[in-house]
C-alpha cells in the first residue's frame, strides 16, 4: 500500500498545477485503476487544518515541525507515515517516482 498525505493550513491557500495533480489521483477511480495496474492500493488524503488548529494537534509529527518552524512548513507531505516535503506540493515527477507510473499533464494556453 502507498498511502500519501497533504497537510495544508487553511482552504483559502491559491491553488496550483501540483496540487491539482495531488488531486486527479485523490479520485476513487484513480485508485481502482492504479491497484489494477500495479496490484497495490492507494490511499490519499487532503487535510486542511484550521485556523484554531485543533486537527494539527491530533497529529503529534505535524505538530512537531509547525512548533519547530512556523507556517512555512505547509503544505506537509507524508508518504507511508514519514514526511518527505515541507513547504510546497509534490511535483508531477515526484509523483510519477512515486506511484512508479507516468503522469502527463495537459494545460490551456492562457
């Protein structure tokens, strides 16, 4: 099992092409079609943690890095119960190294 997890600081953050990736395989369908492919289960999880940050202190390795630093450090990133990003979301390649599966990325010209 992989298992991913986003800790984010507030839902008013500004959304970027990294997390909407984050997103695209937070989907059921994704993760039927990833364990058909590769035989293991995904599990993925978006946490916003609020402002009176009673979700960051149910979560003692969060809370960890936010005392040792300060808000910077969101998003965090977790893999399989360890953190392995702070300060910004898994890139399109990291993912890919990840789940051990090409992932392409179609954008509208602006």
């Amino acid at each position: 099992m992989i298992k991913i997890e986003y800790f984010i600081l507030n839902k008013n953050f500004s959304n970027n092409i990294d997390f909407d990736i984050f997103e695209s395989i937070n989907s059921s369908k994704f993760k039927e079609n990833y364990f058909y492919l590769k035989g293991k289960s995904l599990e993925t999880e978006i946490i916003f943690l609020d402002e009176s940050k009673k979700l960051l202190l149910k979560n003692k390795v969060v809370q960890k890095y936010y005392d040792k630093n300060d808000a910077s450090v969101f998003p965090l990133v977790f893999l399989n119960d360890r953190v392995i990003k702070q300060g910004s979301f898994l890139s399109s390649d990291e993912l890919s190294d990840i789940l051990d599966i090409g992932l392409s990325i179609q954008q509208n010209p602006e």
